[in-house]
C-alpha cells in the first residue's frame, strides 16, 4: 500500500547535514550505503539472515493485524531489504539469486521501503514472538537511515531534527518562548495549590537537569507541572535547560548521526548547569535512546541518569498522595516495556495514586503499541496511524468503562486522543503518569473535597 | 566415480560444511554491536541470562506463546533431529548394541534401537510434512516462502524419507558394511561405499546438505545465539564506569561537520571534559 507521507525538500535535507543522492547514482550508492551499515552494526546481517520465514511474527505485529497487508508482517517488511542485501551481499544471494529469495535493486525498490518502513512503529513486538528474536524494528531503523543518506526522509522528522539540532528542542522554541511558558505555567500553578512553586529555567549550579518532552509546555503541560510539584514537594534543585529542553531523539527513528548529535547535548546541557544527575521526563523513544544509546553513540557518560518514573518510586515512602476516585490504566509504552525496562515502576505510582487501577492485557513487555510509535505522528499519516492503533483500541474497550489511561510517553499522548475519538471512546481521558502524581499530592491544604472523577482530572 | 562419490565428496562436504559455518560466524562476530539492544526484561544476572537462552533453545518458548500448532512441528523436528544424530553415531559404532551398556540384553537393545530409530524418523518425516504443508497452505507463510525454503524442506524430507526406506526388506543396508565405510573415512583410509540404493541415496543427499548449509537459512540454529546474545546484553550503567571500552568507533567518529548547531562551540568544550 502507498502512504501518503510527504518527504523532505532538497533544501530541508542539507539543513541536517543531508546530501540527496542523484538519481543516476541512487542504486550504487545504496548498495554502498548498505555495505557501510553491514559493517556498522551486528544486528543488521544477523538479523537479516537469520530468518526461517516461519511467520511467527505475522500475529505479533499491530500493523499487520490493523492494516491487513502483506508486506506488514514483519518478516515481509524486512524481506523488502533482505532481498537485496541478499543478492549482493551474500554468497548463496549472488549465486543463486531469485532462488534464495534474492532480487536486483530496481526502481521500486526505494519506494516499497519508504512504504513500509514507515509502517512501522518500531516497536520491537515481534522481536518477542520470533523464535530468533529478529527485531524488525531494528532492521527498519537501519534502512530508515539508509533511506535518508539517500535523501528520502519524512518532512515531518527532517523539521524536528533541525529544530533539535538547532534550538535542542523538538518544538524550536528559543530561551524567551521557554521562559515565557514556564512562568505562564509557574502562574497556573500558584492558581491551583497556592504555592509559589518554580520551574526554574538554566538555574546555575543545580544537582538535576530535568529534561522533559518540549511538548509538555504547551499541550501537555499537566505533566511537567506534576513533575514541578513533586520537586517542590521533595525540596530536589533542579532546573530545565534552555540549550536542550526536550527527552525525544528523532534521530534515533530516522538518521543515527542526528541521533548522535542530539544525544551529546545532554552532555553539554549537563555541564552548563552543573549537574551530577540527569533525569529524564515521560518520553519512550527518548528514554531509550538515552539509557541505552548514550554511550554507544558518544562514548563514556560521566553523569547519573534516570528516569523521572523511577525517582518518584525510590520517594514513594516520603510522598503523601491521596487516591484519586478514578478508574484508570496503564498503556505501557514500547519503548519501557520492551525498549528501556521500565515496568514497575508507572504500576507502583499508579496503584499510589487511583483507587481502581486495572491492568490491559497483554500489558508490559507483551504490549501493543499505540500505532503511535516510531515517530510517525505526522498529520498526513494520521488515517493510517488509526489503522495501526486498532488492536490498542480493542484492548481498551475490553476495559470499559475508564476514566484515565495513564501515557508515560509523548507520542502515546499525542496518539491516544484520536485513537480514542475515531473508536468512538472519546470520553476516556488520557494523560501522563506525573499528571496523576501531581494531583494526587497533597502538597499543603487539604484537596480531598473532589469527589467525582471529572474533579480530579481537571473538568 | 564411485571413488568420488564415496571416497572425496564426504571430506569435501564435511570441510565445506565445518568451514562454511564458522566464517560466517565469525564474520558476524566481527562486527561491532554499537548500541545496547537489550530487549527487556534481562534477568539480573550472567547465569540467568545463559539460563533463559538454554530454555529458549530447547523448548522453543517464543513460538509456544504465539502459535502452539507451529511450535508442535517445530520441536518435534529439532528433537527428532537430535534423536536421530545421536542414534546414528550410536547405533553404527556399536552396532545397535549400545543399551547393552545399561544392561539390556543384545536382542532387547537391538529391537530398542531400531524401534527408537524408526519412531524418530516416522516424527521427523511427519514434521516436516506438516512443516511443508503450512508453508504452502497458510497464507501468511506461503508469502514469505522463496524456492530454497521448499528446496530446504524437501531436501530433509528426501533425506528422513531415504532414512527409513532403509527399514524395508530388500533394501536394508548391512550396518557392519556401512560402519566399516564410516570407520575409514574417519580414519582418513576410505574403503568403497556400501552396495544398498537406499544408502546410496541418502548418503549423498546428507553430503549435499553439507554442501549447501553454510550458504542457507539452515545457519539459523547458529544466528539464534548470535542474535540472542546481543538481545540479553546487560543494560548500561550511568555514570559510565572507567572501564568500559568503546563498543565501536562510531562514539568517536566525527560527523557531518557541516550540521548546523550553534552549539558546536559548546560542543567542543564538552568533548573535551
Ligand atoms: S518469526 Fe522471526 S524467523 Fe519467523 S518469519 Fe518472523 S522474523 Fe523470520
Ligand atoms: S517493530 Fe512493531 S510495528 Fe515494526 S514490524 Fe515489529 S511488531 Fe510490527
């Protein structure tokens, strides 16, 4: 199936330090590309040849249950790369050719990729069901890569890349937009608890830089003013840095050396404030890309670093936090549950903080993604997105009624409201796991007279 | 010919096979893994992890929670199969007396044997028969099926199938011929190989096997561990300890110097501390 995606201009491209690849060129230089990759990382050649086509992974994949194509099951979806890797980098490939699968690199090829690859949310699903463990995901980053060393790139992500290289944030935002924001949202919160409670930006000297996703300032801002009230609560100095104000990594979806250039700025960010930790806000791909990317992409990390989820665990026992009367669940996103082993954690919070927290199935490291993973929360990818996510809307109706799902992950926020809406379960209100830390804190007066689920989210 | 055949071929097929196998591992293994792939959750420790492979290698467990029907004919053939190379090894050196070493009498071990062989090459016949069916019948499958996954699977049918031809009268094959074969050409003094169609068959086809595994999909069973190890690599710890040594050259590789960051003043300082 063709998707609607509309890649980057020539122009946008060299922003992030992209030189399209001309036409003529297009099948030497993949195929360079590709020798390049193969050399790069292990995974590539493993995992691409170790397939059986067993089709284990076929049911595993939301994108093939939801969109019911072919070239959607993982193996497939690799398969559109591996029959070329096969016929010019393998011996049985070169000798044997169609036979083993095997197929030239024709004017298709290219496109079949850019289809496919960008139906896919990276979520590492089927690398739990296959009996290899071949994470499709993995393959589909590295052609993603290829993809945009060849000049095929997501308009979408080429803008949040150069706004993340350029200004260290996904929304581009400069230092007065940012402080701006934080005294709007410093005002809000003086109107809600009564408390003169800061978010303070680039505060010198400070023992954590708080890094949350940069959309938390405008849309979901209940998060970042949970995570400000649980800091003003436990007394910790922190601060929010103009240079890097965002958890997400795109590069880490689409270009491994963005994402490499992005990740070093939380060394710089840390250095000029002067932290010893660094602690990271609800982000999925962002957290993984930290934990698991930092070192492999820019050598030792000489700072702590942690997950905001994980330090309100650890302080659990020092937080006083009501129940809220509410009804709510976890989604787990894929890039905790399978991606960065974050699990108990959000469970922990939330059973501190809602009386009736039930649980999805499969939930944890079995979950679906949300259809919303893997950076394809363009407008124009919409109609599909809602296609990938019908597997996560069927897990949700089996819960009705609901008042909440808990999303510790920016995509998932931005996903799950249309999700819900085009499901016909737009009632259900969706939002971080901070945002309930938030309004479960009892920070100085009693907030105890809300009784009705509608009161405790906000309206 | 027959000199070829008998005599040549098996050392050519064994050396490709041995040969073949290890530098394509060794070619994966040389290959940096630059990044932490860990696909959680990761038991805490060594031992868990190794402990959680062996599991995962001999009771196939990723299939079983999918697809119990796949996973069935899956184990059955990996089992058979391990059945039926130890049987072989076994049953030609001792003739088929090899449970007299637990002290069953001649006659019991070598009805045993030649029952055991017969029940692991009737499961393995069956198996990849089912195997071969879902390939063709199940839709999903039958798309991600090229010609060497049915070459593949027909090949190891031919091979079971010339196996247990081996059974009948007229076309058994006299084990103190074929071990006297097998004798020589481990001690590198071949002697002609034994005169039963069947055997012929089946001996041949086992060496094309050989020929043709190091090149096929065949070479999952050594992926599984390379592929697995770097799925149950313990997740990094922060601050990164002094001793780690780079995973690859990409941390230290300069890129793009041309990306435009105003921050590459910052960048620099950064890099150095
Ligand atoms: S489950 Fe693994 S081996 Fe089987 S088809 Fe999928 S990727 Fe290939
Ligand atoms: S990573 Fe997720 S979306 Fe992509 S192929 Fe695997 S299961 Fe499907």
């Amino acid at each position: 199936m063709k998707i609607p995606l509309r890649l980057a201009k020539r122009e946008d491209l060299r922003i992030i330090g992209v030189e399209p690849v001309a036409e003529a060129e297009l099948c030497s230089r993949t195929l360079e590309l590709m020798g390049e990759f193969r050399a790069f990382a292990r995974s590539f050649s493993v995992m691409l040849e170790t397939c059986t086509g067993c089709g284990a992974c076929a049911k595993a994949c939301h994108s093939y249950l939801g969109t019911d194509d072919f070239f959607n099951i993982p193996a497939a979806r690799a398969g559109l790369l591996r029959r070329i890797f096969s016929r010019y980098f393998t011996w049985s490939g070169r000798v044997l050719g169609r036979f083993s699968g095997a197929a030239e690199f024709g004017p298709g090829t290219l496109d079949s990729w850019v289809d496919y690859f960008y139906q896919c949310n990276a979520c590492r699903r089927c690398a739990k069901f296959c009996p290899f463990g071949i994470d499709t995901g993995e393959i589909v980053l590295a052609g993603r890569t290829i993809l945009t060393r060849l000049g095929r790139a997501p308009a979408f992500m080429v803008n949040i890349a150069r706004n993340e290289l350029t200004t260290g944030n996904n929304t581009g935002i400069l230092k007065p937009a940012i402080i701006d924001s934080c005294s709007f949202l410093e005002e809000e919160l003086l109107e809600e608890t009564g408390l003169e409670i800061r978010i303070p930006v680039d505060k010198p000297n400070t023992e954590i830089l708080y890094l949350p996703s940069s959309s938390e300032l405008f849309v979901n801002s209940d998060t970042l003013m949970g995570a400000a009230k649980l800091f003003h609560y436990l007394g910790v100095d922190w601060t929010l840095s103009s240079t890097l104000l965002e958890a997400a990594n795109y590069g880490l979806l689409f270009d491994l050396d963005v994402m490499k250039k992005h990740n070093n700025r939380m060394r710089i960010a840390a250095t000029a404030v002067g932290a010893e930790k660094v602690v990271m806000g609800e982000c999925g791909h962002g957290w993984r890309a930290a934990k698991m990317y930092s070192e492999g992409a820019n050598g030792p990390f000489p700072f702590q670093l942690t997950h905001i989820l994980e330090l309100v665990t650890e302080r659990l026992p020092d937080l006083n936090l009501t129940k809220l009367p509410i009804r709510a669940t976890l989604h787990d996103p894929c890039n905790y549950g399978r991606g960065a082993g974050l699990v108990e954690e959000p469970r922990k919070i939330m059973h501190a903080c809602v009386e009736d927290f039930t649980e999805m199935t499969p939930n944890r490291d079995r979950n679906f993604c949300c259809g919303g993973g893997g950076g394809l929360l363009m407008d124009e990818m919409t109609e599909i997105r809602m296609e990938l996510g019908k597997e996560k809307s069927e897990q949700i109706r089996r819960l009705l009624p609901l008042d909440y799902i808990a999303l510790p992950c920016a995509s998932c926020k931005a996903q799950f409201p249309l999700l819900l809406k085009h499901y016909g379960m737009g009632e259900v209100r969706t939002g971080g796991v901070l945002d309930l830390v938030g309004r479960s804190l009892v920070l100085n007066r009693q907030q105890d007279e809300r009784t009705s689920p509608q009161d405790c989210l906000g309206g | 010919m027959g000199i070829i055949l008998g005599m040549a071929l098996p050392y050519v097929a064994f050396s490709v096979f041995v040969v073949g196998t290890l530098l394509r591992i060794v070619g994966w293994m040389r290959i940096p893994v630059p990044f932490h792939l860990t696909l959680f959750p990761v038991p805490e420790d060594k031992a868990g992890s190794v402990r959680e492979l062996v599991l995962e290698f001999v009771l196939c467990r990723s299939i079983y929670r999918e697809d119990r029907l796949l996973w069935l004919w899956v184990w059955l053939f990996h089992v058979s199969l391990l059945m039926i190379v130890c049987g072989h090894v076994l049953g030609i050196y001792f003739l088929r007396q090899q449970f007299t070493l637990v002290g069953l009498s001649s006659e019991t071990s070598q009805t045993l044997s030649v029952l055991l062989g017969g029940v692991a090459g009737a499961m393995m016949t069956l198996s990849l028969g089912a195997l071969l069916c879902r390939r063709l019948f199940r839709r999903e499958v039958r798309g991600l099926s090229e010609p060497d996954h049915y070459f593949e699977l027909i090949l190891l049918l031919a091979i079971s199938v010339t196996g247990i031809a081996m059974y009948l009268p007229g076309l058994h094959a006299e084990l103190p011929e074929v071990r006297a074969y097998m004798a020589g050409l481990l001690l590198l003094d071949p002697v002609p190989l034994p005169r039963s169609s069947p055997f012929f068959v089946h001996f041949l086809l086992v060496n094309l096997l050989m020929l043709y595994f190091p090149f096929s999909r065949l070479l999952h069973s050594a992926g599984f561990f390379v592929n697995r190890a770097m799925l149950a690599e313990a997740p990094p710890v922060y601050p990164t300890p002094d001793r780690s040594r780079p995973r690859s050259d990409f941390s230290s590789r300069k890129i793009h110097p041309d990306i435009p960051c105003p921050m590459n003043v910052a960048d620099k300082e950064a890099g150095s501390k």
